[in-house]
C-alpha cells in the first residue's frame, strides 16, 4: 500500500510545476558552471522558499546571513526576498569566499557537505 502511495507522490510531484519556476535560470545567469551546485546549495538551505528565515537569522533564497552581510550590502537588503536578489547577493558572498577561501560555498552550512 505504501510502495504505492509514494509512487503516485513522486509520479505527482515529477509533473508539477515548480512553485518558484525562475530559480533555476536566475541561478544559471550568476552561477553559470557552479548553478548545480548552487541549486543544491540553496535547496538545503531554504528548500528553495524565497522568504525563508532561519533560526539563525538567516534571509531568503539564498540564507543570507543579517549579522555578516546585512551592513555590507545595506543598498539591496530590504530586496533580499526576491530571488534575484538573493541569488546576486549569493554571489557576491561566494566571490569573496572563493578569493578568501579558495572556497566560495564554505560560507553556507550546506555548501560544506561534500
């Protein structure tokens, strides 16, 4: 009975259409060979909610830290829910984790799962 009731789950959640259809191209526009990555980043983070908001205090799409980043990017903060901005924030987070780091996507809990 179960094997069944999770067959038509997934048969139904293959065929519906994503709540948030524009994630994946405004990723692949910022990301462009890392949007796999980023996709699956930002997944595990907010399950791709662009209002998301963790216990951490941690904004939108992408989990935008407000203790780290909120000064540093006061100019498009209260934009952090749209998901452009979120993902052009990401971005600039990631940069600066890559040249700091070597590793952008140390900088999200998620992005330090192998």
């Amino acid at each position: 009975m179960w094997v069944y009731l999770w067959l038509l789950l997934d048969w139904t959640g293959y065929h519906a259409e994503p709540p948030h259809s524009e994630i994946p191209a405004v990723v692949e526009e910022y990301f462009g060979e890392e949007s796999s990555r980023a996709l699956g980043v930002f997944w595990c983070e907010s399950l791709h909610r662009p209002t998301a908001v963790s216990s951490t205090d941690d904004h939108g799409l992408t989990q935008i830290s407000r203790e780290y980043w909120s000064a540093s990017m006061d100019h498009i903060w209260d934009r952090r829910y749209e998901v452009e901005t979120s993902v052009h924030m990401a971005r600039l987070i990631w940069t600066w984790g890559e040249l700091k780091f070597g590793d952008g996507w140390l900088l999200w809990t998620c992005g330090r799962i192998p």
